[in-house]
C-alpha cells in the first residue's frame, strides 16, 4: 500500500513498485490514479488523518506500507498501532532535521548568522533538533523517534529527503527559472555567486530507493538524495538548456541585496550536501537519473500548470513558503543602480 500515492513522490513510487512485481494498492485523498501506472494498481480512498479509515483501508494486512505524507508523532502511531498488519514500512522524512553543532538548523536561518554549517557531506548520525510539534523539522523527528522505538515490532525505513523535484510537485523551485524564461527575462540575479548548493532528490530517485527498501525491511534512517549536488548557477544553466534561452547570469558576493533580489528557493549561505553512502551499502543502492535528465518532465509539467493562470494562482503553495520571487520591478531597480 502506498499512502499519498497521486502526489508527487506517490506517483513514481507506484509506478517503480508496481513494475517490480508487487500488488500496489495506491491509496490518496481522491482515490485517484495516474495514467501511467499498470492497469493492475488498485486505488482506495483515503483520508490520511483518520485513523479508523486507515486501518480498515490496510485491512487483513500488507507486507509493506510507503507513507508518503507522514508527518509528526500522531501518524507514527496510527501506523505502530497497525504493526501486526504491516510486515515493514518506508516513509518519507526530511534532511530539515539536521542542525549543526551550535543547535542551528532550517528553523532557524531566518535568524542572524542563524543558518547552519553542517559537515559535507552529511551522514546520518549528524545530530537532529529535538522532537516536538512546533515545525515542520521538530515533527518529522517526532515521526522518526515514534518509528524507530517500535523498529522492533515494525521494520521502518525512514528517507530523509533533500529537495525534490520532478514533475506534478506544488512547490516546484525550478518555477523560479522557467516563469523568467517564458516571461523573457535575460539577466538573472543569483545571490551567493550563484555557487549555493542544496542536494536536490528526483522523484525518479526516491522511487527507487522505495522499492529497494521495501524488498529489504530493516530500521533505520538514509539520507535520500540524487548522486549530485549541482549549484543553482549550474541548475539555472541546465533548465535554459531545455528550454532553448539565452540568460546572462548576474552574480551577487554574498547574500541577496534585498528580499526579493537574487534569493532563489536553492539560495543557502552555506551548501546542504547529503552522504549517500548509507544507502549504497544497506540497500545495494545506484544513481539512476541525473538531475539535468529530469529537467524536460518538470519543465513541462510547470507549463502546463501555468498555462493561462498567474503564478500564484497556479502553485499558491509555492507563493506561501517564498513569497514574491518574481518582483521584476525591484530587480530592474537594482540592476539599474
């Protein structure tokens, strides 16, 4: 069973196991299916908050259970609760729960010198904030500590995802390229001499990794992330190629000269760059796409969802967490003095 299975990550993940031979029940809040998938998934309904619903959705049992959209102490226990029902688990956690050794972290680099400096890589014995239901990092460690003290009774792999993307994501940063190519913006602004570096993860990637942890249950955390960490230079480089633009990258030294200047949603003072090698040796695992061979599905995906609307309109998540990415008129300005 996989739960979230018609998001972003829930699509490649059904299709993966589906294609390796096991019997996907593609559980989601529509109950919906994907195009692509084989005609033997199975679709259910799903309200993932309701316990009881989950429970009478997994039924007489699964041998293993993907929850895409885990997310804090409640949902770990709905599924601990099932542990006799489930043979093993795989859920999707975040690499926001790292912090440094000053207690610094992604709940904190709003703050003065408040972004984190983690090791490069990061393996994942790098130490975690602390658990809780405050944010977004807190609850996934809660998710991570509830699963792992009951490793025991179920086996749960838990993925601790970098920046995803790849096609139908609400939050997609490539938006950040592409809306400046189609709207014919030839100078772009990138903070940090273009150089910053946050491990993204293809949807291609965790799929794989999902498949290869269900047919190996064990307990444990892995870093999941693409086998290469590129700068948003180079990512903003290989998103023009696809799509045909000439840009002229404008590099600023140091952070964005104001809020809405230069800051894109890769733009970090210091690189996020996970190890993977964990997961090579636990699960067997190997790259299987580069992040440039990812771009044509996620570019079109992102036109299709703009088409005819404003951007906000389309991606209003996107606009939520970022806020105006596309104030052109504070860019002309800058770039004017």
């Amino acid at each position: 069973m996989v739960i979230g299975a018609t998001g972003q990550i829930g699509r490649a993940a059904v299709d993966a196991l589906a294609r390796d031979g096991w019997d996907v029940t593609a559980a989601s809040r529509g109950g919906g299916r994907d195009g692509g998938w084989p005609a033997e998934v199975r679709t259910a309904a799903l309200d993932r908050d309701d316990a009881t619903a989950l429970a009478t959705a997994v039924g007489d049992g699964c041998d293993a259970l993907v929850d895409i959209v885990a997310y804090g102490a409640g949902h770990a226990r709905q599924l601990t609760a099932l542990a006799g029902r489930i043979g093993s688990a795989v859920v999707i956690s975040s690499v926001s729960v790292y912090e440094d050794g000053k207690g610094r972290g992604f709940d904190t680099q709003s703050e003065p010198d408040g972004f984190p400096a983690y090791p490069v890589p990061i393996p994942e014995s790098q130490r975690t904030v602390p658990p809780g239901e405050s944010t977004y990092s807190t609850r996934k460690v809660a998710l991570e500590s509830e699963l792992l003290a009951a490793g025991d009774r179920l086996p749960t792999t838990l993925l601790r995802a970098g920046a995803v993307h790849g096609p139908y994501g609400r939050t997609p940063r490539e938006l950040y390229v592409v809306k400046r190519n189609l709207d014919g913006r030839r100078r772009r602004i990138l903070a940090f001499g273009g150089a910053s570096r946050f491990h993204p993860v293809s949807v291609h990637t965790l799929a794989e990794l999902i498949r290869l942890a269900a047919a190996r249950p064990g307990s444990r955390v892995l870093n999941a992330c693409d086998p290469e960490a590129p700068t948003v230079a180079e990512i903003a480089r290989a998103i023009d190629t696809v799509m045909g633009a000439r840009t002229e990258d404008v590099l600023v030294d140091g952070p964005p000269p104001s809020p809405t200047v230069g800051d894109t949603p890769w733009s970090v003072p210091q690189p996020v760059i996970c190890d993977m090698s964990a997961a090579e040796r636990e699960l067997g695992h190997r790259p299987v796409i580069r992040y440039a061979d990812t771009l044509p599905e996620t570019i079109a995906s992102i036109e299709r969802q703009l088409a005819g609307r404003d951007w906000r309109e389309a991606y209003p998540a996107m606009f939520r967490n970022y806020g105006d990415l596309f104030d052109y008129a504070a860019e002309d300005a800058w770039l004017a003095s």
